[in-house]
C-alpha cells in the first residue's frame, strides 16, 4: 500500500510539472504583456507631466476630489450653459421675483408657453440655484464645490450598491472609484448647470438603494414614498421619470430573500403595473406643464430626426448610441457641443462608420455571453447593470421622442454608473483565478488613467475660453465652437482674431444665423456699419423670426441716420418678441433722438417692466423725466433706483443732480459725497465717472458759494480728465472769489 501510495504521489508530481511546462510560454506572455503596459504607463506619465506642470501640490495629497481640483482651485468664471441658466436667469439672479414665476418658466427663465421655450422644466433646481445665489452669491467655486460634494455622496452610494451586488470589497470599492473619478463627469461637476444631474442621480441612486433592503414593495406607503422621489427627480431633470423603471430592475433581479421563482414573479408583476402607473402619471404631468407641445429643433442640433428614411434614421442613432457608449470605455473625446457638424449624418449602410456600430453590438452581445456563462448571482448583477445604464439613457436616445442633441456628456452621469458596475464584474470574475493579480494590475492602471484624464479635462474648464478651444481638438467642424471661440474674444476686445472665428464658422455652416448677427455687431463696433448691415440683413433673411437680429439692425440703422428704417426693424423685432426690455430700451432711445419725448418715456417704462434690473432704461428715464421737468416724477425714480441698486454710484449721482436744480444744496451734497463714495469701490465700474461726479459736486459748492470747496473739486475733476472745457473754464471763473 506504501509503495501503490508513492508511486500515486510521483505520476501526480509528474503531471503538475508537465502542465507547469505547458503553461510557461503562456505565463511569459502574459508577464511581457504585462511589461509592456507598465512601460506604456510610464511613458503616458512623462507626456502627460508638461500638461498637469500647473496643478496645484496638494493635488498628490487628495483622495475623491483630487482628479477636479484644478478648476475648483483656479477656476473662477461661470462658462457656456451657466451663463443663460444662472447669470442671465431672472428668477436667480432676482431675489424680487416671485417664487411661483419659477414653476411656470423653463430652466433657462423663459415662459413654457413661449415659442422660444426648450420646454426644459427643472423648477427644483432653479430654486437651489436660487439658494445658493442668495447665501453664497455668483461664487463659481461655491457651486462646483456643492456639485463635487453631491458626486462624492453619489460614489458612496454607488460603492454601497455594488457592495450589495458584487459582494467583494475590493470589486465594489474598484467599481466607485471609478464611477467617481470618469471624465465623462467632469461636465456635471465643473458646470453650475450640472447641478441637475447630480441631484437627480443621487435621488434615483438612494431610491435604488433603500429598495435593495426592503424586498417586494406591495405596501401604498411605500408606493407612495417612491412617487415623491419620482417627482422630485423628475423636477431636478426630467430623466429622473426613470427612477420607478430603475427600482423595479433592481428589485427583480435582486430579491434579498428566497421566495419560489412564481412568487417572485407574480410580485414583480403587481410592481410592474403599479410602477407603470407611477410612471405614466408623472409623464401626463410633464406634458400637461409643456401644453402637450415638444420644443421645435433645428436641423444643425439633431440631424437625424429630420431624416426621411426610416433606415438613415435608424443608422444615425444606433451610430451615436455607439459614440455614447464609447465614451464611457474610453472618454478620449470629450466636448462641450457635439451640435453643427461635429458628427456629420451617415446616409448608406456602406458608410466605414457602420463598421463601428457593427462592433458596439458585439459589446452588447458579450454583454449577454458574460450573462450566459455567469453564475446565478453574477448574471443577475450584469442585468441589473446593463438595465441601469439602458434605462437610464433612454429618454436622451430618441427612441420614444425627440431630442436637441446627439452627444451630452452629462446626460451620461447616471448611466455611467452600470458600465462602472459591469466593468467592475467583468475583471473581478476571472476564469484563471492566477490571472486575478495581472486583472487588479489592469484595474489600477484603469483607475490612473481615469484619474490622469479627469484632471486634464478639469483643466479645460478653468475659463471659459480654454473650454471652447478644447472643443476644437475633438470637433475642428464645429461652426458653434468656432462661434463661441469668437464670442469670447470679441468680449476680450480682440477683435480681429474674433472676426477670423467668426468667418469660419460661417464657412463650415453659411446660414448661422447667429454668427450673421455678431459678426454685424462686431463691423458696427468696428466702425464699418455698411459691413454690419450686410451681415444682419442676411441674418434676418434666413430667419425672419429672429427678433434679436432685427433689434440689431435697428440699432445700426439709427447709427447711421436711418431713423424710419430703424423704427420699422424695432417693431419687427418686437413683433416677434414683444417681452423684449433691450429693445423696448434701443426704440425709446430712437424715439429721443427723434424728440418724441412721450413714445420714449413709455418705450423706458416698459423695459424696466419687463426687467427691473435694466439699470440703463432706469438712467434714460430718470434724465427723460428731468428734460420733461417733471422732477417729483424724476426723484421718486431715482430714489427707486438707488433704493434697487445700492451699489450702484450713479443713481444717487442723479438725485444729487436733481436736488442742486431745486436748491436743495444739503441733501445734494450728501448724495453727491455717497456716490463718490461707491465709485471707489475697485470691484464696480463706477470709477468712470468720478471726473464727472467731482465736476458737478464743485459746479454745487459753486452756486453755494462755498469757492473753496469749488475749486478743489473742479481740480481733482481735471486730474482724472485733464481736457474737460468745461471744467477749466469753471475753476478759471472761480479764481477771482478765492
């Protein structure tokens, strides 16, 4: 028995050793591969050290925050969607304006009635914008920090739900990491506008994770709880109407108790239609909010939808359900616009690029192969994963309407977070279980890469200008990038670098009506109004809706003289907009130079109607009323106007005016002493007028004979503008009474 025994022992050491040759050539490829990536690590790390040289030393020290600190740390401007949704947003930037106006308006302020209205209805978040405005004022850091700290209690939830589903530490940890730093997110972080998406991910993620502790839902509490966070995701962004469609996912594939499959089934069944319902009439109550109409398009935001061929259609979204799955792979190509001939259409089957799609439907078949050969549990985790990310993207992927764009990386948040999970099983479930080292190798080098990617895409966000050059790199035939590139540097005053942007764009696309309209403005600036007019008119001729344009060319036409021509385009204008406070404000100042004091005080009126902070038509309107020597009318404005706008030096400039005229010297220079007071102040633009502002206060000291006072002022008018006539010729008057 012995001897049986040892030779049993010997022919198993044998065989051992036999498969340990056989394997060897394959370990040794395995360990050059290996190699190789290491070597390629180190080498993306040198190329990458220029780029990141400028990241701030604590960076090294960060855990979560780490891969957005360049732009939380440096960046200080609002850029692109902020600019509408929160600086240029009344029901934001206006405390005054009543709470219920926001449940009536879009996300961008305009009426949900209104032909120009996106019918993007996220009152929610209006409101904590709101919020934070009134606590923290325009504060950009203020809002990316509040944005990163949601993402932060997102990836937490995410690790805790694929703690749930995968069961391994590590895997589900490498699965938040992940989830956490992908670039795809830095859009939602960096942008104040992305406040939306964290907001409502996170209600449907927590939504997700109480419903994995609670078992089948039956109860009408609990039914009704899941209806209050439905509806509060859908007001922070309207995808939140998937949160029902995501729990019942979850709750089918991942039962924590054992029951028989047919009462699971028939539990499913009874939250399938109650869900439903959940469902359908929370998608009433939105439309029943937008009056049953969908927002018009146009052809360069989505070109696949004015497609006439079913087939060219079809072809054109699978291609960018493709381009949005790669994106959360490899988030190589990230930008801010994927609109005006970023993606150009595909017509024919035989276009290279179906070849492309060919592969995103293989992805999807060893999706379900990873299903099929999975165990119980692990195929179970894959569904719910997959299902995640589909149903998640589905309002954004025009199958059941139509949307405004074909790529926005922050309708990705949510459904980034199934291809973390999926990532995550697919490299924790090894078959050769002495691979599993190499795969957590292929993991940290994941996990640097995101890391690497996610800081220098932060960087792109540190200015609005860096973020619409960086746009170039992934669209160079985008004319809207092009366009907002020269919309930047025409602020900047450069104009000439502006007008090359402007005129490609106009090459890649001719009919932006758009850059027609600033490039007219900006020949107007440039003192070429035969230029601008040519531009605007063609602006108005490709669209004569385009109120803005009309307003323009009203504007340059009374540049030039051209008054009744200028009324004319006023009113079209207004015809197709006549909410429209700047250009009420532009027609009341024609009807000033036409000494129709009445139409203009009326056209003043009506814009600060329109917009109380309109600070211009409240000044034309205090001066009109001062002309018409109407001066209670006058001061009750100018008293209004300082009372809205404190910081504001020239309204009590005004008011000190008024009250010399009436030889109310006391209170006039108390005024005029507050306004030079403000117009210190280094953060405001009051300083231009203190030339000014010194002149009149001598002109009061003057006439009250106060000849000392007079001529000390009159003389710190002449330093900050030594060619004022005027003012020489008063302080010279004044010399013989000192």
């Amino acid at each position: 028995m012995s001897q049986a025994a040892t030779l049993e022992h010997r022919q198993a050491l044998q065989r051992q050793t036999q498969q340990d040759w056989a394997n060897r050539e394959y370990i040794e490829l395995i360990s050059g591969s290996i190699k190789r990536i290491a070597d390629f690590l180190n080498a993306f790390e040198k190329s990458c050290r220029s780029r990141l040289s400028t990241l701030n030393e604590k960076l090294t020290t960060l855990e979560l925050p780490g891969p957005f600190w360049p732009a939380l740390s440096n960046g200080s401007e609002f850029v692109f969607d902020d600019i509408p949704a929160i600086l240029k947003n009344s029901d934001v930037t206006s405390q005054s304006v009543n709470l219920s106006r926001i449940f009536h308006n879009d996300f961008w302020g305009d009426p949900l009635k209104s032909a120009r209205s996106h019918k993007s209805y996220r009152p929610l978040t209006v409101l904590l914008f709101r919020l934070i405005v009134h606590l923290f004022g325009f504060n950009v850091k203020v809002f990316r920090s509040i944005n990163l700290l949601l993402h932060t209690l997102n990836s937490v939830l995410v690790f805790m739900i694929a703690r749930r589903w995968l069961f391994h530490l590590k895997a589900a940890l490498f699965a938040a990491l992940l989830f956490a730093w992908h670039p795809v997110h830095v859009e939602s972080i960096m942008a104040g506008v992305g406040l939306a998406d964290v907001t409502y991910s996170g209600l449907c993620l927590w939504a997700i994770f109480l419903c994995q502790n609670q078992g089948p839902i039956c109860s009408m509490v609990e039914i009704s709880g899941l209806s209050i966070l439905t509806l509060g995701a859908m007001f922070f962004k309207e995808p939140g109407i998937m949160l029902p469609s995501l729990v019942l996912i979850n709750g089918f594939c991942l039962d924590p108790r054992r029951r028989p499959i047919v009462y699971q089934v028939r539990v499913w069944l009874w939250k399938a239609i109650a869900f439903l319902i959940i469902t359908l009439m929370c998608l009433a109550m939105r439309l029943k909010i937008m009056n049953f109409k969908q927002p018009s398009f146009k052809l360069e935001d989505n070109p696949a939808i004015f497609m006439n061929s079913f087939q060219a259609r079809a072809l054109n979204h699978a291609y960018h359900h493709a381009l949005n799955a790669w994106l959360l792979l490899c988030p190589d190509w990230l930008c801010f616009d994927w609109s005006m001939g970023c993606l150009t259409p595909i017509f024919s089957c035989l276009d290279i690029r179906c070849l492309f799609i060919s592969l995103f439907w293989v992805y999807l078949a060893n999706i379900l192969v990873m299903i099929w050969i999975s165990n119980h549990r692990n195929s179970k985790c894959i569904i719910s994963a997959t299902g995640l990310s589909i149903a998640s993207f589905l309002p954004a992927s025009n199958v059941f309407f139509n949307v405004g764009f074909v790529i926005a990386e922050r309708n990705l948040y949510l459904p980034s977070v199934g291809s973390c999970l999926i990532v995550a099983l697919a490299t924790q479930n090894i078959p050769i279980k002495r691979l599993a080292p190499y795969f957590q190798i292929i993991q940290l080098f994941m996990l640097v890469i995101f890391g690497l990617r996610c800081s220098q895409r932060s960087l792109d966000w540190k200015s609005e200008l860096g973020l619409f050059q960086s746009g170039l790199r992934v669209c160079p035939n985008n004319a809207k990038v092009h366009y907002n590139i020269a919309k930047r540097l025409a602020d900047q005053d450069k104009d000439h670098m502006s007008l090359l942007q402007y005129e490609r764009a106009l090459q890649l696309h001719p009919k932006y009506e758009h850059a027609l309209n600033n490039l007219g403005n900006l020949y107007r600036k440039m003192k070429k109004p035969a230029k601008a007019l040519e531009f605007l008119e063609r602006a108005v001729a490709i669209n004569p809706e385009f109120s803005t344009a009309w307003m323009n060319l009203g504007v340059t036409q009374a540049q030039i003289g051209a008054l009744l021509e200028a009324e004319r385009s006023y009113h079209q204008a207004l015809e197709y907009r006549s909410d429209y406070p700047d250009c009420h404000f532009n027609l009341g100042n024609l009807y000033l130079k036409m000494k129709n004091l009445d139409r203009a005080s009326k056209c003043f009126e009506r814009a600060i109607f329109l917009n109380p902070e309109h600070k211009s038509a409240w000044a034309n309107l205090i001066l009109l009323k001062d002309e018409q020597k109407l001066w209670d009318d006058a001061e009750h404005l100018a008293k209004s106007a300082t009372a809205r706008f404190p910081e504001e030096s020239d309204f009590p400039f005004h008011l000190a005016n008024l009250y010399g005229k009436i030889d109310r010297f006391e209170k006039a220079e108390q005024l005029f002493l507050s306004a030079l007071t403000l117009a210190e102040n280094p953060n405001t633009s009051n300083g231009r007028n203190r030339g000014l502002y010194h002149n009149n206060l001598g002109v009061l000291y003057h006439r009250w004979k106060k000849y000392r006072l007079a001529a000390q002022h009159y003389e710190m008018a002449l330093v900050l503008d030594a060619n004022n006539f005027n003012t020489k010729q008063n302080l010279e008057s004044i010399q013989k009474f000192l």
